[in-house]
C-alpha cells in the first residue's frame, strides 16, 4: 500500500522540501491517485473526478492540499500518526 504523506515526505526530503517541486511530482501517478481518493470520501465524487493540488508537505509525513470538483474547492490536511495518517477535508473558505 502506497502512503502518499510518507512517498511525498521522502519526495520533499530529496528534493530540499520545496512544496512547488513535490507538487509537480504529483500532478499524476500514484500518489495523486492516492489523494483523489482520499479525498472521495470528503467531497461526496468520485476520486476521478477530483482535481487535487498539493499546497504542502512536510518530512514528518503532515501535508495540505486542494481537492476542486464540481466547482467546489476542498482543504485536505493529513497528519502523521504512529504507524498511520489521519486524513480531513473541508470546503474551502
């Protein structure tokens, strides 16, 4: 199983942890798959039809990001636990 706030902690780790570089490398494949998916359960579509934008990452595995679907903007945090993520998303204000 694919934990996209670990696979994106390393990314930003390698990478100096600039949010703008780990957000190119999640413009497709699996880890965007990962956070459409996640998102799903939050904004009531289908993971397909969410558009997502990473905003943040940490090297601790705590990020941010944007879900858009249906014209409707979502905020989705997830912070890193022992052993596994906790995952929200609320519209955007």
């Amino acid at each position: 199983m694919i934990h996209p706030a670990r696979t994106l902690a390393l990314i930003a780790a390698i990478l100096g942890t600039q949010s703008a570089c780990v957000s190119v490398l999640t413009e497709s494949g699996p880890v965007k798959e990962k956070l459409q998916l996640i998102s799903a359960g939050h904004t009531g579509c289908l993971p397909q039809d969410n558009d997502v934008k990473v905003i943040a990452f940490h090297p601790g595995g705590d990020g941010v990001w944007n879900a858009t679907c249906k014209d409707r903007k979502y905020l989705s945090t997830t912070t890193a636990t022992t052993g596994s993520n906790v995952y929200s998303c609320a519209l955007a204000q």
